[in-house]
C-alpha cells in the first residue's frame, strides 16, 4: 500500500485524528485550534476512512501506542 494513512497534502496520520476524535474527545473544533492549517473536510475525511479500515487504523495506533513500546523496548538498568 505505501506507508501509513495520512490526511492529504500534509504529514499528519489518520491515526492521530482518530485519536484525538475518539480516545482524547476532541471535536474537530479542538482539532482544527491544534492544526490551523486543516480544513473541516480534511477532519471528516479522515474519520470517513477511519470507519472504511477501521481495521489497519487501530492496528497503526497500538503500534505507536506509549504502552507498545514500553513492552517493546528493553528495561535499561540504573547505574
């Protein structure tokens, strides 16, 4: 396919407006004051292909969750 979902034309994951829509309880509101750059079709675009690979999606997040890669990375010891 070539790589993880983005919103066209930028740098920013399907991922990460999903995130913030769903898990945080952002509105696209909230989420265009974070990227002023973004338009209110991009937000829904975005959540539109969410629902259409709901699937891959929340794969991609476990992967670049906090919690995945505190159990992928080894414990580094203290000196």
């Amino acid at each position: 396919m070539g790589g993880e979902a983005v919103i066209e034309g930028t740098r920013i994951a399907v991922w990460h407006i999903v995130g913030y829509y769903y898990k945080v309880g952002m509105s696209a509101e909230d989420i265009l004051a974070e990227w002023e750059y973004l338009n209110p079709a991009a937000i829904f675009s975005a959540l539109a292909y969410y629902h259409d690979h709901k699937e891959e999606i929340d794969r991609v997040r476990e992967e670049n969750s906090y919690e995945h890669w505190q159990k992928e990375q080894p414990a580094h010891a203290v000196a």
